[in-house]
C-alpha cells in the first residue's frame, strides 16, 4: 500500500511539475542546497535542409527531455543556447525525426529525409493492399491520426464527418442503438447497408457495431466500382473495410484506457403549465359538446406538480475501460484486448453493458509460410427500457408521478376523471422488467503460402456464432378503467454463418512495367437459425416471476418459435489485374461472378466487371520545373455492382394457410369448416439482380510535399432493375383481396444518385506547434427515373398517429419523398371562409361547390394547387426529402509540447424532416398536455395566427392531414468531439517513475457539444421508423445526448 501511495504521489507531482499552470513556487537559497552544480550553456546554431539541399523554414528544434526549443526561420537557420552533453531533436511534419548530440560542436547542420511510409501510404483493398499512389479508384481512409485520441462508446463514430460521401446516422440516442453508413445516397428501395470487410474477410454490420473502437486501426471506405467491383453482389451500396490492430515485433507493450462521464439531454420543449393546460382542455371539450368532469372545476388541477420531461430524463453515468497486451518476435506476434462499457441512458430506466475481447496471433513457419488467428468476442447486456416519449408530453402537469390508489401505482390516467387518457410513461420503467443478452463470437483464420518469388496463396475462413436471450415480465396495471394483467415472454436463439474464402495473388516488377494480380473464390454457407419463446401471463404472487410457474392455462407456446436457414447461400469467383507502366500509367481492370440462391435457377449467376484508369501527371518531364507540386493524378473509373438483398424464396408462390389466417372452406351439406390454402404471393421466376453501373472521375493533387492534398470526384451511380411490386392485370386470373396477391415482385424500376465530393488536409508545423486541419463536403442528387411503366402506382408510406402516408416514391423525385398538401392560413372569420366558397364556386362552375370540406372559421386553409376550386387529393405536391443534399465535416488536430487538442464537427443541408411529435403537441384534437405554440390559437373571430382552433376532429381530411405544417428544415452543424489532453513528458516519467510507465495521458471530452439548426424538435439527426420510405419522421426518437468524459491513457 505504501508503495502505490508512494507511486502515485509522484505521479500527481510530476504533473503539477511540468504543467505551466499549475507549477509549484518553491524558494531555493543556495544550488548548493540542492545539489546542483552550475554550468554554462553553449551556444549551437545551423541549417536545417531538405534531401535535395533546399532550406527548411519552421523546423522544430528541441532539446531532448524538455519543452526547451526553437524553430529554423525563412533560410532554415536556427540559434539555440543548450547544456553541455545535450541532445537536439529535429521534427518536421511528413519527415522522419533527426538526433543529434552536441558534445561540444557550436555549429550543427542537418540534412532531414521524407518519411516514406507516410508518403506511401499503403491503403487496404478488397483482397489486397496497394500503395494509395497507384489507386484508380475512389478509396478513402481513416486511421489513427484522423481518430486521434477520441474516445467514443461506438466504432461508427470515428468517422462521422471525417469521410467526404459518407454520412452516418444514428438511429437513436439510446446506448448501444445502430447506426446506418450510407455511401453516396440511397441507390435502392430494399437496402441501403455497405458491406463491412473486417480484417480482410466479408462480415456484417452486427459484428461490425460489436468491435471496440480501441481495437480499430483503420477504416476504409470504398466508393466507386472500381474498388468494390471485386465484391460483386455484396458491393452496391459501397464497402467499409476495417482493420484491427496489429502487434509489432519487440517486447511486452502493455497499454490502458478509460474513461467515466455523464451524459444528459441538451435541449427540453417549452409545455403548459396546468392552469394553461386546463384552459385548453375547457376549449376542447366546447367545440366538441364534451361534459367538463367535475375534478377539473377545482383548485387541485391548477398546481404544477411534474415536470415529465424532468421525469424522463435524467443525468446518466457512463464509464469505459479498455486494457491491451501486445508484443512478439519475428516468429509470432500477438495483441490480446479486452474492454468494458457500462452506459446508462439519458432516459431513466435502461442501461447498457458491454465486454469485449480480441485475440489477434500471426505465426511464421520458416520464410514461406504465415498463419493467422482472430477471435472477437462481444457480451451485451440490456436492461430496463425507456419510458414512451410521447405519453411524457401528452401527461397532464397536474398529475403525480405515483399514485397509490391505482393499481400498481404507475398507471394511466382515468379517462371519466380527467379526459385525458395517456399512459404514465414510467408504466414501463417500474412495473417492467426486462433483459435481453447476446453473445457474439466472430473467428477468423487464414493460411498464406509463398509459392514462388511474388506468387502466393492465400486461404480465409470466418464463422460467425451469435446466442441470445431475453426475458420481459410487466406487472398488472390500470388501462383507464379496465386493468392489464401481469404478462411474461422468454425467449432463446442462435445462429451460425460460415465463409471460406481462397486468393491467388501475384506482383511482379520488371524495367517500367509493374503487374499485380489476383484470382479467388469465394463461398458463402447459408447458415442456421433456431430461435423459441414463450409467453403467458397469471402469478399468483410476484415472488418467482418466471415461465416456469404460470399455468398451463394461461401459457401460449404458439407464438414465437422460428427455425431454419437465416440467410441465402453465396458462390463466387473473382480477379482483378493491376498494371503500370512508367509508375506513370494506370490500369485496372476487375472482374466477379457470383451466384445466389434467392434468384431462381435461371437468374442465379450475375457478372460484375469494372475498370479504372489513372495517370500520374507530376511524374511527366513537363511537371519538372513545379516543384510545388509534389503529386498530382488524375483517374477515371466504370463497373457494375449487384444487390441481392431480397428474402430467401421470393421467386417461389407463397402459401398461407390454416384457421389461423382465417383460410377455410365451408364444404358438405353440413356446412363443416375446414383448414384450407391460399396462394399468399405470386411467384416470379425471372427475379433477378438490381444492377448498379457507376462513372466516377477524380483528380488528387498535393502540394508542398503533401503537406496540402485535395481531392476531388464526380461521379454518377445508376440503379436498374430495383425490386418493385407491380400490380397483377386481372387477364392473369391472380387478383383480389386479403391473402390474395394484387401486385408481383419484378425488377422493374430505376434511380439514381449523382455528384461531387471535396476533401482537403493540411499538415503543418509551426515551430513546436504542430496541426492537421481536414475539410470535406459532399454534394448528392437522388432521383428515381421509372417505376416500370408510365401508370405505375406510386410508392406511399412513413405513417404516423392519423396520418396514413406521409412519403411518395414515383419517376422524377428524389426516394420517400415527403407528399402532402401546402398549408395557406388560418381562416380568420366566416367571411374568409365565404370569400373561398365564392371563389371555388367561379372556378369550378357548381353553385353549391365549396372550397374545402368542413372548413371553418379557425380551421387551416390548404392551397388550391390545380386551380380547380376545390381542395382534394389532386392538390397534393412533394414537400421535401429526408435524403440531404449536402454532407460535410471539419476536423482540426493541433499539439503543442505536452498538450493537444481535436475539434470535429459534422453536418448535413438541404433536408427536411416531418416533426411529428407536433402531431400531439401542437394537434389539439384531444386533451392532451400540449406545446405553448398553442397558446397563440386560434380562439374567436378576427384572430389572425397560424395555430388552428383547438377541438376539430383528427379527420385525414382536416387540419391534421399530410400537410407541410410539421414538415421543418431538417439541416444541422454539429459539434460531435472537442477533446483537450495532457500527455506527460518522457523525460520527467523517467525522473520520478523509472521504466515502470512508459507514457501518460489525460484528457477531457465534450461530445454534441452545441448543435445549430432551425429545427424544433428535440435533435434533426432523425433516421425513422425505417430507412426507406419512412426515413426522416420524427415520433419521439430519442436524442443525441451531450456527453462530458474525464480519461486517462497509460503506456507500460
């Protein structure tokens, strides 16, 4: 014990002793009384020159073991007075470090070398690596330096903002909720997921969200076809290849790193208070001849006595720690890591746990022949879950959180007393228990063999295991006046998927030609599922909630057992060849073929080629005399890409049948109904492959020894033979009602995306300030070109509350674009309403034709968009897309001696998202708790407001239909990480630790620090129900939370 406070106390000195703000005054009297002896420093000047003799301006000179130091000027000279003996370090960002010792030398001149691996950076390719100078094609890259040292809760994170193109969502602000990458827009009605490559072996987006980010080297996006062309039908919608990290040869390298945090709700909507909220249910009640119940005339209703969104939220804990072991020999290397994450939600009632362990091992045998073993191992852990948002708002301000009367205490709100009938939203949060495990293991194994001097083989494997669990059990509560019983549901499955995976590659460089090539094959096993649960409902007491104890009578195995083949089966054959002439002249040229078994046997097979072309211009005679111009390449691509992502058996007729599906006959003279079938869905032998076809054309340029790079792409992805159901002619003898179809799966529709993306970095140093700043900024056009023929019923969806659509897909918009009517006013009196009964009647010719239904003084007034003079479905237009025009991030790294700080920002433009939670807020049709936008209503003759008159009926055809009302500016910048850090000197650990601490590093962290965007609602980063022709409607998704992290990073 003595020796830990011993350690730490040094270690808390150290700190303050090397920190500028926070040294420590100490008087001395005489060196003497220290012990230290005086010297003189010596004087030590010269020039700093580049490999080809040039000076170099800004190089950081430093004396080794302080923050003691200078920078060379315009001519690269430098003048630095050091101690006897000392050692300068030379730096300069893109350059490989320079010591030299001063012994007693009054003049040192060096000379600094390109630092080639950053120069050449190799970027990971599908089935192979490639020096990002010879790339063809669209790739971009994510690594340490552009992670930095943010520490986040998910691997997605650390490239949202940082990828030009790429945008990623969070589908809720709930830990351990998904995520959707989408890559250049959205390209097809059935999926829009990348494929995720990990550590060179195709996986999933599960496996994919289950990786620590500690444990994540790199991440790398392919974007056009001619990088993911070698995936084939897995390719359409882009590839997001990761790696791990790997050990490097040398001793034990022991690292830790941790921090906690508290996470909280950044934004809260402005509600009524109760007396305002009575105000309005008295308003309500009268315009729909409702009785007032006599609890509502009292003084009790007119106290404020919850806050229910104080009541929801909450100010969460969160903590992570991760701890890794790596190290080998030039005969095995190993990392072994292991992380724990404990994250409450910012709304009362869940919390997430997660543990995570990777095992990484390569083995050489002999100069020839290398293995490879991986093993991810992910627990999760989800406990609780979040109380109904929209039950929250509805909930009248008067009302306690616990009411003992009421059974179970946490009950809805009794309809005859108080009219109004939300749910207490904490129903689920007390009375609920609810737990939902998973296990992940992912393994991986590979053998590579050299055969002879530039051939080798290599073989893949994967399995993917998954087990799960979950446990639901609700107490009885009150429903109003009628009471729900206890209910439970358990549940088990599991699953397995296998991959195989087998490459031949081949390099050969001889005079100005280089080739690489490789030929693989590929397969895919289908896999298996098996899952059961269990339901019933009945306890005689609340001491043993389990399955097990619940009656017979009142148990249901009927509901939830599952089993076979989870996913399809996948068979290919792939190669590419890569060629270059003069290092100057590009070429690549890929081509794959795959079969799938969710296609019928005459469409199973697909062929996807692809080729790039590239030309580094800087190496040409001509560009010698621009020495600015350190690299500059310009590259062309075009490929085809497949999409396969339809269920198993879509070609084949599908059968329901039985009782339960409500298929009998009626049969004999005695009328006995019996089990019958019916045909559920129309086969369609000739389903076959959405195919994309994708041009893009880039240039990359760098200048001043790459310390600036830009990129910049064009490019235009057209999707074909997109899966869409076409409606059946009745000369087909198939057609009808219920479980008969009235439409076929057919590849018959077409969109597309186009446009352009910009990447810019800038790596600088100014004496002993070094920085890295990155901009990027993407510009997507999406739009769908057919249906399949010219009458073809549009696509509807995203419904919410009473609206039944609130998305339309059809030929010239953009997919699941918002469609509804265009609001005009409010009508401010019954003249107003006339004045358009009027003009209705002139326009349409009936005396009797008025201008809206049911309108009224107070109600919305919708424009007539046809000029017809009534407002009807024919007057409905497009109000938006929840697909944004606009993609773009900033990232600014800079250190400074000891201290470093990162600033990410990210955000998206031309967007918009329906604010349905306005829907109950703002809609007034019942006496719900409501948003103070109400109380600008609309309540007598001659107001003039945009809030209609409380109290109309939730009909689709009034104030409440799909209508631009909710519809908001869904454009957002936000603030996603500043992060500032303290790492501690080297030679000071030295001094006071010896060589039991290696490195230290302190941080803090304020994640969605501030958001700016015009839209109301709690956060514009919606994803909705779906990702489709739901995207984009807000009903209550949880927000991002704003989160504040204290950590600590320890090397040994």
């Amino acid at each position: 014990m003595k020796k830990r406070i011993l350690i730490f106390s040094q270690l808390v000195f150290a700190i303050c002793y090397t920190s500028p703000g926070y040294a420590l005054p100490v008087r001395i009297q005489s060196l003497t009384d220290v012990g230290i002896k005086l010297k003189a420093d010596i004087p030590v000047s010269g020039t700093v020159r580049s490999e080809d003799g040039a000076p170099m301006p800004g190089v950081s000179v430093l004396i080794k073991g302080t923050t003691n130091g200078t920078t060379t000027d315009k001519d690269g000279k430098y003048q630095i007075s050091v101690p006897e003996g000392a050692t300068l370090i030379f730096s300069f960002v893109g350059y490989l470090s320079l010591e030299r010792t001063t012994d007693k030398l009054s003049i040192i001149d060096v000379q600094l070398e390109p630092d080639i691996q950053t120069l050449e950076q190799v970027v990971v390719v599908g089935y192979g690596t490639q020096q990002k100078k010879d790339l063809v094609g669209s790739v971009a890259v994510a690594g340490r330096k552009e992670f930095g040292d943010v520490n986040v809760s998910t691997v997605n994170q650390l490239i949202q903002g940082k990828i030009a193109g790429v945008q990623v969502v969070n589908n809720s602000g709930v830990p351990g909720s998904g995520t959707n990458i989408v890559i250049r827009g959205t390209g097809s009605f059935s999926s829009v997921a990348p494929l995720y490559v990990i550590d060179g072996i195709q996986s999933d987006a599960g496996t994919f969200n289950s990786l620590s980010p500690y444990d994540i080297e790199s991440i790398t996006v392919l974007k056009d076809a001619s990088s993911v062309a070698i995936y084939g039908a897995q390719g359409a919608n882009g590839v997001v290849q990761v790696t791990t990290k790997r050990a490097k040869s040398g001793a034990l390298r022991i690292a830790y790193d941790g921090y906690y945090g508290i996470s909280q709700a950044w934004k809260k909507l402005d509600l009524l208070n109760a007396s305002q909220y009575i105000d309005l249910v008295k308003d309500i009640a009268a315009v729909q001849n409702t009785k007032i119940p006599d609890k509502l005339n009292t003084p009790d209703v007119l106290v404020d006595r919850t806050d229910w969104q104080d009541v929801i939220f909450q100010t969460a804990k969160l903590q992570e720690h991760h701890l890794s072991l790596s190290g080998g020999t030039d005969k095995v290397l190993y990392t072994i890591a292991a992380g724990y994450t404990n994250q409450e939600s910012i709304e009362v009632g869940y919390n997430f746990k997660r543990l995570n362990l990777l095992i990484n091992l390569e083995e050489n045998i002999g100069k020839h022949i290398r293995l490879g073993q991986s093993l991810n191992m992910r627990y999760t852990l989800r406990t609780g879950t979040t109380p109904d948002f929209t039950a929250a708002l509805r909930m009248p301000p008067y009302a306690p959180v616990y009411d003992p009367t009421n059974l179970g205490g946490y009950s809805r709100v009794t309809t005859i007393n108080d009219l109004n009938d939300s749910f207490n939203p904490l129903t689920n949060v007390f009375l609920r228990d609810k737990k939902d495990r998973s296990w992940l293991n992912y393994a991986q194994f590979f053998g590579e063999i050299d055969i002879l001097n530039g051939l080798k083989f290599r073989s893949q494997a994967s399995l993917n295991i998954g087990y799960g669990s979950g446990y639901d059990f609700i107490q009885a509560n009150k429903n109003g006046n009628l009471t729900n019983p206890d209910g439970i549901i358990e549940g088990y499955g599991w699953s397995l998927f296998p991959l195989l995976e087998n490459i031949l590659s081949y390099n050969k460089h001889w005079g100005k030609h280089m080739v690489s090539a490789t030929l693989g094959n590929s397969y895919r096993d289908p896999g298996a599922a098996r899952s059961v649960s269990l339901s019933g409902s009945g306890f005689n007491n609340y001491d043993i909630t389990q399955i097990g104890v619940v009656s017979k009578a009142n148990l249901n195995p009927a509901g939830g057992t599952a089993a076979g083949a989870a996913t399809s089966a996948l068979i290919s054959y792939f190669g590419r060849v890569n060629y270059s002439f003069r290092d100057r002249y590009l070429l690549s040229f890929t081509l794959r073929r795959d079969g799938v078994s969710v296609f019928g046997p005459s469409k199973r097979f697909g062929n996807f080629p692809s080729v790039g072309l590239g030309w580094k211009v800087n190496e040409e005679p001509f560009m010698s005399g621009l020495t600015s111009v350190s690299s500059l390449k310009l590259r062309a691509s075009w490929g085809k890409t497949g999409n396969a992502s339809i269920p198993p058996f879509s070609y084949e007729p599908l059968v329901f049948k039985g009782v339960a599906n409500n298929i009998v006959y009626s049969l004999g003279p005695d009328k006995i109904y019996v089990r019958g079938a019916t045909i559920g869905a129309a086969s369609n032998p000739n389903l076959g492959w959405e195919e994309t076809t994708q041009t893009d054309v880039g240039i990359d340029l760098g200048l001043w020894e790459d310390r600036l790079n830009l990129t910049v792409d064009y490019y235009n992805r057209q999707n074909d033979g997109l899966l869409v159901n076409v409606n059946i002619p009745p000369s087909t003898g198939v057609g009808g009602t219920g479980y008969i179809p009235t439409a076929i799966l057919t590849n018959a529709a077409s969109a597309y995306n186009r446009g352009l993306e910009v990447s810019a970095t800038y790596n600088g140093q100014v004496g002993p300030l070094q920085f890295s700043i990155s901009a990027n900024g993407a510009y997507n056009k999406n739009q769908v070109t057919t249906l399949g023929t010219q009458n073809a019923v549009p696509i509807t969806g995203g419904g919410y509350a009473g609206v039944s659509a609130m998305t339309r897909t059809e030929p010239g918009h953009p997919i699941g674009a918002f469609y509804g009517y265009k609001t005009d006013h409010v009508a401010i009196s019954q003249a107003d309403v006339d004045a358009y009964n009027k003009l209705a009647q002139e326009r349409s010719g009936g005396k009797s034709t008025v201008y809206q239904a049911n309108l009224k003084p107070g109600d919305i007034i919708f424009q007539d968009l046809n000029n017809d003079g009534v407002v009807n479905e024919k007057d409905q237009t497009f109000l938006g897309s929840p697909i944004p025009k606009w993609n773009y991030g900033a990232n600014v790294n800079l250190s400074y001696h000891s201290f470093d700080l990162m600033v990410s920002l990210q955000g998206i433009g031309g967007v918009q998202t329906v604010n349905a939670l306005r829907y109950w807020t703002e809609g007034t049709t019942r006496p719900f708790n409501s948003s103070t936008a109400v109380l600008d209503r609309w309540r007598k003759e001659g107001d003039i407001t945009s809030i209609p008159r409380a109290g109309q009926n939730a009909n689709s055809n009034l104030n409440l239909r799909p209508s631009d009302r909710f519809v908001e500016d869904g454009s957002y910048l936000r603030v996603r990480n500043v992060t500032l850090g303290y790492g501690v000197p080297s030679a000071v650990l030295h001094r006071w630790m010896g060589n039991a601490v290696s490195s230290i590093r302190m941080y803090v962290t304020a994640q969605n620090l501030f958001t700016i965007t015009k839209y109301s609602g709690y956060d514009p980063e919606v994803s909705g129900q779906s990702f489709l022709f739901a995207r984009g409607i807000d009903q209550g998704q949880y927000p991002q939370p704003r989160t504040f992290l204290v950590g600590l990073q320890l090397g040994f």
